[in-house]
C-alpha cells in the first residue's frame, strides 16, 4: 500500500528522524553546509542509519537529500556540485532509502528543501528549476512519494509543491515554523490552507522546534484547514530538543546551535508523551527531525503499539518503561523499573553555572536581507568580520 492508501485506512505511519545532525556527530556530514554527499562518499554510514531507523519502527525513509539542490551544492565555496554532482547525491541516497526499505514494507520518500536561490531573491521560475532537478531524478528511481519539508516561507514551500505535483505522485509538505507562522509572518492555517490549494495531500511540521511547540503549530493548521473545509492527513517531525526560549526563528537563534545543543535533548519518555499528543490530536504520520535518534523513534513505535498492533524490532532488546532494569544488579535501579519512575522524573543538566534557557539572537532577517544573499564564492573573511562584530556575546 502507498503512503494515502495507509493513511486513508487509519494506519499510523512513523517517519524517521534528524540525518544531517546524527551523521555530523558520527563525522559524516560538515556543520555549515549540512549537505549530504555522504551517500556517494560515504555509502555505508547513511545505508547504516537507515537500517537502524527501519529497525526502530520507521516505516517510512526518506531519502537522504536534505539541502542536495544544486545550488546548495556549489553554495559559498562547496565543491559537492562541481566534484561529485547533484544529480549523483541525489541517485545514491535514492538507491540507498530503496535498498533498505525493501528489507521490510517501509516506504522511500524523495525530499525536496529550501534553497540558496530563493533567499537570494531569484524568480519562480528559477527557484522551481531548482526543485525540478531533484524530482528528475527521483522520479527515475521511482520513490513511493516526495516531501517538500523545511521551509521557513509558504511562497517557497508552495513552488516547491507545484513542481512535485507534475509527478503524478503523492505529496507531503512540512514548514519549519511555530505558531507565530512563517517568516513573512503568514500564519499557519493559512499556510496549510495555501499548501492543500497548491497539491498536497500531508501537511504540517518539520525541525526549528520542539516537539510541544510542533503539536501547538499542527493544531493551528488543522483550524485552518477545518475553517476552509479543506481535508489533509497532519504531520510532524519536530526537533528532539527543548525550545520553549525559542523566537520565530527557531532553534538556529538559540546560541547553542549547533554544537552545544545536548543539554537540551529530549528523553525517551518525552518522545512517548509526544508520540500520544500527536496521537490526540489526529495526527496520523509522526516521526522527528533533527536530534531524533533511532531510539526516539522506537520510543514512538512503542506508545502507539497497542493502537498498531506490534512492537518494533528493536523493542527486543528495551524493556517497556524501564522495566529490563529488573535485572539491574543494583536494588535503587531495580527501583526504578517502573512507568511512574520515569513519567515523574525531572532530570537534571549537571551543569549548576548554566541557566535554564537561552537568550535568542533574533537578528530580524529574511528573505531579501543583504546577510541572506547567498553566493558561489566561500565566505570571506572580511564578510566574516562584519558579522562577528555585529554578533553579541
């Protein structure tokens, strides 16, 4: 069955989780550019993770082509574009998602992202020649069906689904926005609204925030769509990790981002808590992003399973709410093999010097801003200057 065919039916699909950050800590992918030339460079480490996502109860994997447009590609000083090739990134992560997928009944979704262009003010016409790249390829290798995830900007998001929908096949579309809407302030009904009009047939969230602020994001975009009398299947793969101090922005204004980001991850418990909101609300396809490590999304698997019927392979070796610390050699930690343990734990940092939330940078750009200009050229040390000096500390 295909991805509507499983939902029409009332099945909960569960997504993946975060590549880009799990493949950046294991050495794989470069913060920065965050791109994914790790399928061609690195086969195994991406086929590895995909496998673990399966295992945990993923049943849906998307191809790992996050940022792989071409003019991401050869953006400020890459060499990914001009050495290795969009069009081959795009291939291998196509030939890798499929590879694992049919070890089981999951199923391979092509994924499309934001782009350099349209923040560098480029036309539709443009920007769509960019996504229509990407589709070329993965309608060659015939994915099951495509997202357009990560958008801060509905119009941006809207192109990118207008392009896929040329594919005859079904289309998801998720934007990186909290409750406050997009980056040009549209707000998330309509944005959900303007989605559905434009093709898609899965709408809600992806990254920049936590899983409590998604759920608040998907239920204003559930509004929208009941208020027009508009029907979608909802959506979303939030970050896996606490963002209440988070600004319009999301999580990249947190000065954390993104190498100081562990303190705030969520535990397993909160992901099941996540799992059964999402649940609640009429959410049916539910999965993460960045942060969201295989064990996150066994945590989901394992929520939902009295309403799916089975447990992930992976449950093998986890006991359900702590209960394998029954076998814990220490009596206070076979204390602790219990639902009520777990539930009521507040954990603590660690850290007794750092504060409890964060200050965001809120610089106030977008589109159309002279920072967001992207270029072909690497970065320049005098460009570097300039925002180190507008930078507070």
């Amino acid at each position: 069955q295909g991805i509507l065919e499983r939902l029409d039916a009332g099945e909960i699909v569960i997504g993946d989780g975060g590549f880009v950050f799990a493949l950046e800590k294991r050495g794989y992918v470069k913060a920065g550019p965050w791109t994914p030339e790790a399928t061609v460079e690195h086969p195994e480490a991406v086929r590895q993770l995909h496998r673990e996502f399966l295992r945990a109860g993923s049943s849906v994997l998307q191809t790992f082509t996050f940022y792989a447009s071409e003019d991401k590609l050869e953006n400020r000083g890459n060499y990914v574009a001009e050495k290795i090739t969009c069009q081959k990134v795009n291939e291998a992560a196509c030939d890798i998602a499929r590879e694992v997928a049919d070890e089981s009944d999951a199923l391979v979704a092509g994924g499309v992202s934001q782009t350099p262009s349209y923040l560098s003010c480029k036309d539709e016409a443009a920007v769509k020649a960019v996504f229509r790249m990407q589709l070329d390829v993965f309608m060659k290798k015939n994915v099951d069906f495509l997202i357009a995830e990560y958008f801060e900007h509905l119009e941006e998001a809207v192109w990118a689904v207008e392009v896929l929908k040329e594919s005859g096949k079904p289309i998801a579309a998720t934007m990186c926005i909290g409750p406050k809407g997009d980056m040009h302030g549209v707000p998330p009904g309509q944005c959900a609204v303007q989605l559905v009009k434009a093709g898609a047939s899965i709408v809600g969230v992806n990254c920049h925030f936590d899983p409590n602020t998604a759920l608040e994001t998907v239920k204003l975009m559930k509004e929208g769509l009941q208020a027009a009398k508009l029907k979608a299947h909802l959506m979303s793969q939030p970050l896996a990790f606490h963002t209440p101090d988070c600004g319009k922005q999301g999580f990249i204004d947190l000065p954390e981002f993104p190498f100081a980001l562990e303190p705030r991850i969520v535990t397993r418990w909160d992901v099941q808590n996540y799992a059964r909101k999402a649940y609640d609300l009429g959410i049916r396809y539910i999965g993460g992003c960045c942060g969201f490590e295989p064990y996150h999304i066994r945590a989901i698997a394992e929520e939902l399973a009295p309403e799916r019927g089975f447990l992930p392979e992976a449950s093998e070796k986890h006991g359900s709410w702590g209960s394998s610390l029954g076998m814990h050699t220490k009596p206070w930690v076979r204390a602790r093999a219990r639902k009520e343990y777990w539930q009521n734990l507040k954990p603590a940092s660690g850290r007794p010097y750092c504060p409890s939330m964060s200050k965001p940078d809120g610089w106030g750009v977008t589109k159309g801003a002279r920072e967001l200009m992207q270029q072909k050229e690497a970065t320049s040390e005098q460009q570097l200057n300039e925002l180190f000096q507008k930078q507070k500390f």
